[in-house]
C-alpha cells in the first residue's frame, strides 16, 4: 500500500498542511492511519479524496459539506465536472491529473488531458496545468534523487504527450534562431528538457534536441557545425563539481554563440563558476521570459 506523510499531502494538493489538519479536526475530512510507532499517515485513498475535495472547492462546494461526504459521492460529483462545459480552473485539472497518476489510472488521465487541451489550448495547457502539475510532484527541473514510482507513471505519460504536440507543431522559419538542447554524460532524466524543447518551440525558434547522456567532446562538433545561438543543458545527477567545471569550460571554449543556459540541480549549479556566458536558468519562467525578450510568440503555433 502507497503512504504518504501530511507534507506530501500538501504538496500534490497545493494545501497547507495546518489547513488539513483543520478539515480533519474539525469536519472529519480525512481519516489518518497510524503507525506502530503512532506516526500518522495516509494512503492512496485518502491521497485521492483530498485531491477530489480541493477540486470541488474551486467549483462553489462548502468544505463543510465536502468533508462529510463519502468518497463514492466525491468521485461522483468529480465526474459530472469532467464532462460539463464548464469545467475550465486550471486547479481542477491539475488535481485530477494528478489523481489520475496516483490511481494509475491511464484512462482517466487521457481524459482529462484531452479535456485540459480542447479547453484551454495547447499553451494555456501546459504554462497554467501541465508545468504546475509538475512543480507539485517534483518532475520540472528534477531533483538529484530518483522518483517514485508515481512519478515514473505520470513522467511517461506526460512525456508521451510531450512529444506528441511537438510532433503536431509546425515547423520553425529557417532564419530563426537555433537552440542546442542536451542532457552531459550520466545524465538521463530528460523529462525537463523536452518540455524546454515544446516551450522553446511554442516560440517558434529552431530546436537542436541530442537527448541525453552525451559526452562534451561529442557535441562540440555539432556546435561547430550548426553555430547556435544558444545551449541548454540540464545537470541532475550529483557529479564532483570539479569534474562538472571542467566539462563546462571545455564547452564555453568552443561555443562562439550567446549564451550557454544550465538548469537542474541548483546545489551543484551553485559550485560551478559561470563565466559572462553563461547563465543558471532557475524555472521555466526564466526560460519564457529569455524568449519574449528575444522575439515575439508564434500565434500560430499557440491555440
């Protein structure tokens, strides 16, 4: 049986732990197990039912009277939402989309997805559900730590629908500028990077994407070729940071564009030292607002 702590509860529900406590004290909402040693804890069940009630909050409910109902009655009331015209708070679809993945329950992702896209294009999709989906469960920009298998299930399936709509997207003016995108060697974790790739595209600039675990000395000869104007790279895997400056600098050296991004581990990011051409690329904001100031969204390839 998957458990969960009550910070783990907050972070995939987007609701402060002392505010779940308060629903459980004072309206029953949510019923803890606990353990041997008297340490709360929760299931995938009561995960679940959380995510449910947060999701009709939004709709008008009265957590009072969400609290006290059954979990056959929530799910219920879900479902009517799924299928009303009307059903449009980015919080909806990223609790149900969220729910989807701890239930393992393919069929109800692809539900929602579809209905997140067709009702808020594919932009709106992924700045405002999809990426603070991702935020909540710790997949954007990933961490130096495997993912559960949780994450794994709703990763794969984002990636799936990743690659899908960059595979729907027009292709790019010829003159526009190019962007290099690869994960260095030991690193595999590209759930990050292919969604750079969609956002960066969505802007209608040229993508270069080598995909992961690439040595320095073999991209250099595709920078050679291309001349690019930018790198993205992400650093996830715990690498000595001398080892990592050294690749870096050996990168910079033959790189004569404008600018080379790093994004992932912030902790091992911080003991590299970055010369004027290169930059820590924090979060995905940081990434649109690169893009805006460089030239204007392709209106045709945002719905």
């Amino acid at each position: 049986m998957n458990t969960f702590s009550i910070s783990q509860l907050s972070q995939f529900s987007g609701i402060k732990s002392h505010t779940i406590r308060i629903w459980e004290q004072r309206y029953n909402g949510l019923k803890p197990n606990r353990s041997e040693g008297n340490t709360r804890y929760y299931d995938g069940t009561q995960l679940r039912r959380l995510l449910n009630i947060v999701t009709l909050l939004e709709n008008g409910h009265k957590v009072s009277l969400l609290c006290s109902l059954p979990d056959e009655v929530l799910y219920s009331k879900v479902s009517d939402l799924t299928t009303s015209k009307f059903s449009d708070s980015t919080n909806y679809f990223v609790s149900q989309l969220i729910a989807a993945g701890i239930n393992y329950d393919t069929n109800y992702f692809e539900l929602i997805f579809s209905d997140c896209v067709s009702k808020l294009g594919i932009k709106n999709a992924y700045f405002k559900v999809i990426y603070p989906m991702m935020e909540r469960i710790g997949l954007l920009w990933a961490t130096d730590s495997l993912p559960n298998a949780h994450e794994h299930f709703i990763s794969n399936l984002i990636r799936q629908k990743l690659l899908a709509l960059l595979n729907s997207l027009d292709a790019p003016d010829p003159s526009s500028e190019s962007w290099v995108l690869f994960l260095p060697e030991n690193e595999f974790h590209e759930i990050g990077l292919i969604y750079a790739q969609l956002v960066i595209r969505l802007f209608g600039k040229k993508v270069i994407y080598l995909g992961s675990n690439l040595s320095i000395d073999s991209v250099i000869p595709v920078i050679d070729q291309i001349k690019p104007e930018y790198l993205l790279l992400f650093l996830v895997h715990y690498d000595l940071p001398e080892q990592i400056q050294k690749s870096l600098d050996k990168l910079v050296s033959s790189f004569n564009g404008t600018k080379i991004y790093l994004a992932g581990n912030n902790k091992l990011i911080e003991q590299i030292n970055l010369n004027v051409n290169t930059e820590y690329l924090q979060s995905v904001e940081s990434l649109t607002a690169i893009l805006k100031s460089s030239t204007k969204l392709n209106t045709h390839n945002t719905i």
